[in-house]
C-alpha cells in the first residue's frame, strides 16, 4: 500500500481543531485525537444550549414578572390577560426588567391590567 502524506491540508486542519481547544484541560488541548472527540463533544453543547438558553431567560422572565404580579394583587395569567385586553404591548422580557428595576412603573402597568381584567 502507498504511504499517505497529508500535507498542508492535514496540518491546517489539526491546528484549526487544536485552536478550538485552547483552555482545555490537560491533553484534551494539545493531543489531536482527543482534543477533536472534546471540541466535537463542546460544539455540540454550545448549538444545544443556544436554544436551552432561550428556554431558561423565559421562564426567569415568567417567574418575576409572576411575583410581581402577585405583590400588586394579581396572578400571572390575570396580569397577561389584562395587559393584552388593555392594549399594552409588552414582552416579559421589557416587564420583567420593570418589575426589578422600577417597582412604581410596573404598578402602573397592573393597575392598568386590572382595570381591564375587571378585578
């Protein structure tokens, strides 16, 4: 059988895994087969969690905006519906950063959503 030689193509590519790998621990960053399962393993990782991340800042945004709710009287769903009654186009993530930040604006807001609930 004829011997291999990579060539550029081989090194380009190992170097290019092996950057990736930087910060690793021990030979997951300098031994190619075994930086290549961790870079493979962390991409992997990365695209999954993208989409966790998403999930995860929704419901902290639920969350506060629910006890917020709560302290003005009202209960998540009541506080949603109102606002969405009451005209007011905002997305939890604009009324959770109200809710910590600014107590007296987002009263208003569900003073505003009780009124249009009703309650």
């Amino acid at each position: 059988m004829a011997r291999v030689k990579g060539g550029y193509v081989t090194r380009r590519r190992r170097n290019r895994v092996l950057k990736q790998a930087e910060g690793f621990w021990g030979r997951r960053k300098s031994i190619f087969r075994t930086a290549q399962e961790a870079v493979d393993r962390s991409l992997r990782y990365a695209y999954r969690d993208r989409r966790t991340r998403k999930r995860q800042f929704r419901r902290l945004w639920v969350t506060r905006i629910g006890a917020a709710a709560r302290s003005n009287g009202l209960s998540y769903s009541q506080l949603m519906g109102g606002l969405r009654k009451g005209g007011v186009v905002l997305d939890r993530k604009t009324l959770a950063d109200l809710a910590v930040t600014d107590a007296a604006a987002f009263s208003r807001v569900a003073a505003v959503a009780k009124g249009s609930v009703g309650g």
